[in-house]
C-alpha cells in the first residue's frame, strides 16, 4: 500500500497516519525493542509472541514487531498478540514473581493491569530495596577493603595515606547505615514473606 495514502493498513484495520507515526515514535522510545527477521514475521505465532512477551512483563512491542514486518510488507495480528500479552501477563503478574523479580534486581515496568498493579508494585519494591541494599554494603565494604589494602602497601605516599584514613573514617559511617539499611530491608522482607505464606502466595 502506497506510503502516501492518508490512511495504512494495520493488522486487518486501518489507521490514520497520525495514529500511524505515534505508533513508531512509542517504539523507537521502547528500551529494549527487539526487531523481527522478514523470516520471523512471515511465520511468527502472535499469540505465542504476545504470551511470551507478558510473561517476561515486557511493554507492548505491537508497534516495534509492526516497524520490523511492514518493511517486509506482512501486517502483524496485534488483537492476537495482545490476547497472547494479556496471558502471559496474568502469569508474570502473581504476587510470588513480584517477589522473585524483585530479589533479581530486575525492574517493573508499570505492565500489570490495575488489578494487580499495586499489590505487584509493593511486593516488588519491598524485594527490590532488600536486594538493594545488600549490593549497596557489600560495594561499600569492597572499596573499603581497597582503601585499606592501599594503606598497607609501603609505596603509598604519606599525603595520600593521610587522605585514605580521612576517607576510611567516612566509609565506616557509611558502611554502618548501610547495615542499618540491610537490617531494616530484611525485617521488611520476612514480614512480606510470612504474610505471603499466610495469603498461600509464596
């Protein structure tokens, strides 16, 4: 179909072309995006895709997968594939992957449906700060180690020795709000996790 007309084809309906350009504006902004092989989009199951992606709680890529198989003129089934997205994300969106996701370090991005977002978001978070916090502290008691080490080593010039004590004495401070900060995650934490374990979530 010819660029110029005012309206394209968009998986079985058409689109004004402004509906057209935002639709590639949300895809070029998708971190992340992937693209699909001429190959790929000749033979993709939508519903898998679409299943695949919520399961992984990843954003909408309808507009990304339309980009990569217009060019090879093959229109994208989006009403399958966010039927395919919305499964996957009632997998992804239980309250035991939140917990798992978060403890990964891994982000949220905002995917659940209203439902379940919340209750997703305070378990994520609440997993994601303990993870958090124990990387903070362990960064922190490796550079201290570094500094130490420096302090040791007999070719270290006393201006910078003076400068390491000066530094080691802030880095014991911060080290101790760190394990405060640990401390308080984990509490955060078991108390999520024994009323998980009392809701049959976890």
């Amino acid at each position: 179909m010819p660029v110029a007309f005012t309206r394209l084809f968009f998986a079985g309906t058409f689109l004004p072309r402004a509906s057209w350009l935002a639709l590639l504006a949300v895809s070029a902004l998708l971190a992340g995006c992937e693209s699909l092989s001429p190959a790929e989009c000749a033979t993709a199951d939508w519903r898998q895709l679409g299943v695949q992606d919520g399961s992984r709680g990843r954003t909408d890529r309808a507009a990304d997968y339309y980009e990569s198989c217009a060019k090879a003129g093959i229109a994208v089934n989006v009403a399958v594939y966010r039927a395919g997205r919305d499964q996957g994300l009632q997998s992804y969106c239980q309250p035991a992957n939140a917990l798992n996701e978060g403890l990964a370090g891994n982000s949220y991005e905002g995917v659940c449906p209203a439902p379940m977002d919340q209750n997703f978001r305070n378990i994520h978070g609440i997993a994601w700060r303990e993870q958090d916090a124990r990387k903070t502290l362990a960064r922190l008691q490796r550079e201290q180690d570094q500094m130490q080490a420096e302090l040791r080593d007999a070719k270290t010039a006393e201006d910078r020795k003076r400068t390491l004590r000066e530094q080691l004495a802030r880095s014991d401070r911060r080290i101790e709000e760190a394990r405060y900060a640990v401390r308080d995650a984990s509490y955060q934490l078991d108390r999520l996790r024994s009323d998980m374990r009392q809701r049959g979530q976890y």
